[in-house]
C-alpha cells in the first residue's frame, strides 16, 4: 500500500439470527429496507467520491456485516459496480465478502464471483457441532463443508475461515481438531479469535447469572500457543496475532487498518479514518437511511486525532502485527523521533524482554505477544 491508496469497508448490518455473544452492529432482515439500504449506501458512496476524488487508488474493498450475504446476488453486485464507477480500483485490489454458512447457495456464489468478488470470508467458528450449538450458531457443521466446497465451485480462489477458541468446555485437543478440519478445506487464510463476552449481549448475562463459566485466562493462554504452534508447522506465517496466512495471502485489507492508514467506511456503524480524521456513522440501519436521504452522510461522531492520539493508536494497531513497526516510517510521518516520546516507555518494555527492535523494526517480542494487550496500552 502506497501513500495514494486507501482502503473502502462497506457494512451490511443484517443477519438471520443474532448469535448469543455478538456485540456487533446486526440487526434482523427486513426485506423492504435491505433495497432502500443498498440505494442509501450508493448516495453515501457518490457523496465521499467527490470528496475524496483526490485521496489515491482503493487497494482493497471489504464488506463486512453482520452477514454481507443476506443480500441478494444482484444487490451485492450493484454495490461493487458503483465503487467500480466511482472510485479508482487498483487492478489487483483485494475484494472481499464476508459470508456465512446457511446464508448462500451456489448460484448466488457463482453470480457474486463473476461480479468481481475475489475473496471470501467465511465465519466458520467451529467445525464441532457442539460448540455451535453453545455459540448459538445459525448453521451446523455440514452446511459449512457445503459452503466452503461451493465457495470453491464458484472460482474462490482465495478463501478466508474465522475460527474460535477459548469456548466453553474446550480442550487444547478439541481445538486442535477444529484447527485440523481447517485445514482439510486448504484455506488460504485463518483468523482465529477467542471468545470474549460483552456485558450487554445474551452470553454477558449468562455470565453474570452463573450459567456460562469461560475458561481461565491460563488455558486461554494454551489454547492461543498451541494455534501458533499447529499452524506454523503446517505452513501459514502468523503476521498478526490473530491471523495467518499462506504467504502472499494476508488480508491486504486489515493490513491498511493495522497500519492505521486511510480507510473509508460506509454503511450504519461504519467507522473509517480519513486524513486524520476519525468518523463513525450511527448505528440503526433505519437511522441511517433517514440521514443519508436527507444530507448525504450519517456521521454521529467525528474527531480530529491530536499527533499524540494519532501517534498512540499507530503503535497500538502496528504492534499487532508480527513484523511491528518501522520505525523510519513512523518518524517521517509524524516528523518526530520516535525515542523522544516514547523513549521511557520503549527502555522499560525492552528491559522486560517484552519488545524488541530490530533493523529498524520495532515490535512484541515471543514473551510481548503473549500479553500484547497490556503490552500495546503502555503506548496509549
Ligand atoms: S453472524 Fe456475526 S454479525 Fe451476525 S449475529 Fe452472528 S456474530 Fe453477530
């Protein structure tokens, strides 16, 4: 990614079921709206278009959700036609859609691949029936085989699987297992996370009722080495901490975001940061519709980030990548030493082995990623 490329995130806030522990911006399908969302989405695109008609190429578009394909083939199609209109696309731009199992049929694959789609992916979880069950899931494990094996069908070459850990009752075995079933379908790409619970959502008040027990934070901790560990030996390069890849194959996309370089975000609840700028949109996708009619944009909160904010969240998000940060780069573009501020903080991370610096690359260390959020807050 070059200084005049950008990223584009497009969000579908709808999904056929809410799962018990997501806290994300889903809301359930409404037919009627879904149309008038996708036509609010394309005024919102044409408005940013000309705004930022100078802002460089889009490196990578990803439309995220929720679950992106509840909406029809045609619609998915339009979007990406109109970002083809009118913004720049890099010929080899990364374009991805999020999908999950029981939400897509073949021929909808097929149509959305031919469209321009060229990567996929797919919110696998757990390749254990039981799991799904507890993670309240709208699918079982047959319906993922189906979708990842048309996803094939359909020409994705290129193919992404979220996996989680850390769900009740797992075992390091158990996880190794969905692990192994990952790799039966040669994804190119996995994102393991483990399972947190959000007060306000179904799991966070079973949590405080006493009905789900999460595991403690030291089998977390095995059940995140022991990824690594499978992983690597069989092949993919772990570059950020949650997510490998075949080589070659990281998510362009989220790479823009950790290195906290521009990103354009469309749609309800779409955050983006432009020039210094961090904008979120508002939540409620009728909400939205109403703004975007009414003046073109559905902005709720916009901030300048102050250079020490901006500076601050740079490290926090560059860390999480396994590479860290150059340390040249980050100067040129802050125009200041890097030492001066963080000179303190960077001596006594260093003397506790928790990060290294290294030709010029400034990043977690083994011991560092293993307690990378309370590592990655020092700079904040
Ligand atoms: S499918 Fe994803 S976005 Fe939709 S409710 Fe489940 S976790 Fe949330």
């Amino acid at each position: 990614m070059n200084e005049q490329s950008f990223g584009l995130y497009i969000h579908v806030p709808y999904c056929i079921h809410k799962c018990g522990y997501c806290d994300f911006n889903s809301h359930p399908i409404k037919r009627d709206e879904m149309e008038t969302y996708v036509s609010a989405l394309i005024k919102e695109m044409t408005h940013y278009s000309q705004k930022f008609s100078s802002a460089g190429t889009v490196n990578s578009i990803f439309l995220g959700g929720g679950t992106p394909t509840t909406l029809s083939a045609t619609q998915l199609a339009r979007i990406l036609e109109e970002c083809k209109k009118q913004f720049n696309i890099a010929e080899d731009a990364e374009i991805t859609l999020e999908a999950n199992p029981a939400t897509i049929g073949s021929d909808q694959l097929k149509s959305i691949r031919q469209a321009g789609y060229n990567r996929i992916s797919i919110g696998v979880q757990s390749f254990d029936e039981e799991e799904l069950k507890l993670l309240d899931r709208a699918h079982g494990v047959e319906e993922i085989h189906c979708t990842v094996d048309r996803a094939r069908e359909s020409g994705f070459s290129n193919l992404s699987l979220d996996l989680m850990f850390a769900i009740p009752n797992q075992t390091l075995d158990g996880w190794e297992n969905n692990l192994r079933q990952a790799l039966v379908k040669n994804p190119e790409h996995l994102s393991t996370y483990n399972l947190t619970i959000e007060k306000e959502t179904s799991f966070g008040k079973l949590q405080s009722s006493g009905k789900l027990v999460m595991p403690d934070e030291d089998h977390q901790l095995e059940l995140f080495k022991r990824t690594i560990d499978f992983l690597k030996e069989n092949g993919f390069h772990h570059y950020e901490i949650s997510n490998f890849a075949r080589p070659g194959k990281e998510c362009k996309h989220n790479i823009t975001y950790w290195q906290n370089s521009n990103t354009l975000g469309l749609g309800a609840g779409a955050s983006f940061y432009m020039n210094g700028i961090r904008s979120k949109n508002t939540n409620l996708p009728a909400n939205y519709i109403r703004e975007i009619n009414k003046k073109h944009t559905a902005v709720e909160f916009s901030e300048s980030l102050r250079p020490r904010q901006a500076m601050g969240e740079t490290l926090m998000l560059g860390l999480r990548m396994l590479k860290g940060i150059s340390i040249m780069k980050f100067e040129d573009r802050f125009q200041t030493s890097i030492r001066a501020i963080y000179g303190d903080v960077i001596a006594s991370l260093k003397e506790k082995e928790l990060i290294t610096i290294e030709q010029g690359q400034l990043r977690l260390s083994k011991k560092g990623l293993f307690l990378a959020n309370s590592v990655i807050l020092e700079f904040i």
